[in-house]
C-alpha cells in the first residue's frame, strides 16, 4: 500500500507490493531442488536473502539463497491439491 506524503509522513510503499519484471543473469541462477511437485508461488525476503516457496507437493519451504540450500523449515500444507485434508 502507498500513501501520500504530507509534512508529518513521507510517501511510503510496501516493497511486496511492487510487482516488476526483472532479468536474472544466467551465472546468477540457480536451480533448487526439493519439491516433489510443481511449485505455484514464490516470496523472496531481500533482507535475509531468503526464498520461500510453495508446491503442489503440499510443502512450503524456506531456501537460503547465499548458497541455494533448503532450510530446515518445511511446512506442511493443510489442505491438499483438490481441496482435501
């Protein structure tokens, strides 16, 4: 969300609002394996260098981008593919 600016506030905007297309150079990709199925959302967290993920396989998972290591933390989803528990 953005908000206009005054004397008492600056203009302010929630960086995961900015949606923009962005060009990753190929020695700066990586290819991260994990999931058991297909993935259908991404989150980065600039600040940590984290990548957050979620798949069809019913998993989140949390990826360390400074060497494209899984984290420990993977979380399973409550509902499966289908709507079913």
């Amino acid at each position: 969300t953005a908000s206009a600016p005054s004397d008492d506030h600056p203009a302010q905007a929630n960086p995961m609002d900015i949606d923009t297309n962005i060009e990753i150079p190929a020695e700066k990709a990586s290819v991260l394996k994990g999931h058991d199925s297909e993935v259908f959302i991404c989150a980065w967290n600039p600040m940590q260098d984290l990548l957050a993920s979620g798949s069809g396989d019913s998993t989140a998972r949390i990826w360390h981008m400074e060497d494209s290591q899984q984290r420990e933390i993977i979380l399973k989803h409550c509902i499966h593919r289908g709507g079913q528990e």
